[in-house]
C-alpha cells in the first residue's frame, strides 16, 4: 500500500529490510553502535564488518548514539548507499518521553538522509520489538511524523519494511486514516 505525499511516496510492504534496495537503510540501533538483537543484529550480519568498523569510529569521536537520534555509516554489502542507524526509545509506560524520543528518531533520521541527498529510504519499525513500544501507537508516530516532514521535504519513496502481517496490519490501519 502507498500514499502520495506532495511529491514523495509513502509506502508499507511485508518483508526483511536487509534485502531492501534503496539509497538508505534505516537500523533500529541500541545506544552503543555494536549491534544487538533484532533489526540491528540482521543488517550489520547482512552488511558486513565495514559498517561496525564505521560505527566504531563513531564512538570514538561521540561516544556511540543518544536516544532519538542518528547517525550515518556506508553500507557494506546491503543493497544501499547509506545506513542510518537511530536509537528509538524503550517502552516504560509513556511517562519518559517515549512518544517524543520515537517521532526524533525517525525526524532526524529522515533529515540525516535528506541532507546526505537520498531519495529512497527505508524503515523498520522503530522500538516494537525488543524496546516493546505499542505497535498502534509507534504506527501512528512514525507515519504521522514521515507525513510532516514530507510536508517542506521531498524524497521519492519513504518505505516502511515490516516484518510481521501485524505490524504491517496495523500501520495499514494507520496510513489509511492520514490526510492526503
């Protein structure tokens, strides 16, 4: 499924996003750089030790990623120009900021791509899986955000890549109550 947005696409797909082919990937990444479970485990397996040995020399100038931002690294043997990894915040009951840390993860992911001139860029699910973020609520502050930004910023497509027929579902749900 997809929306246009002025001149960009927004779309939703079921599928792994380390087989994507786009200028950038987005990873789900924890606060260290080094890898982890899940989205961030897969794509630096699939990328290949080029992309830990970027995330490396990050650390050593910033000393790894804050919660709601992001950083840049090539992408290895990934079907990209570009992986952009953000941390996304750990559910904790939506006390902590956790809807503002999840919608400047993918704010400053969409930025970080349009500075470095990409034009495709694809997205996980940013915190539902290990971090436990609520699907419904995670669906609605990624689209919803991608939706702003694409409201002063132009790309060819914002994918989102979703893992599971219920996540994917559930940002259908989402997209289909967005205003065009």
């Amino acid at each position: 499924m997809q929306k246009k947005i002025n001149n960009t696409f927004l779309s939703l797909k079921l599928g792994d996003i380390t087989k994507e082919t786009a200028d950038a990937i987005v990873n789900a990444a924890n606060h260290t750089l080094l890898g982890g479970g899940g989205v961030d485990g897969a794509i630096h397996k699939a990328g290949g030790t080029q992309i830990l040995n970027e995330c490396i020399e990050i650390r050593k100038r910033q000393g790894g990623c804050k919660t709601g931002d992001a950083v840049i690294t090539t992408a290895g043997r990934l079907n990209a120009r570009f992986v952009i990894h953000t941390v996304g915040p750990k559910w904790q009951g939506g006390s902590f900021n956790e809807d503002e840390l999840l919608a400047s993860a993918y704010k400053t992911s969409l930025r970080l791509a349009y500075d470095n001139k990409v034009e495709t860029i694809a997205f996980p699910s940013i915190s539902t899986g290990a971090y436990k973020f609520p699907v419904a609520r995670a669906a609605e502050i990624a689209l919803k955000t991608a939706a702003g930004f694409l409201q002063e910023y132009d790309f060819k497509e914002v994918r989102f890549v979703l893992f599971t027929d219920e996540v994917l579902e559930e940002y259908y749900r989402t997209i289909a109550g967005l205003k065009d």
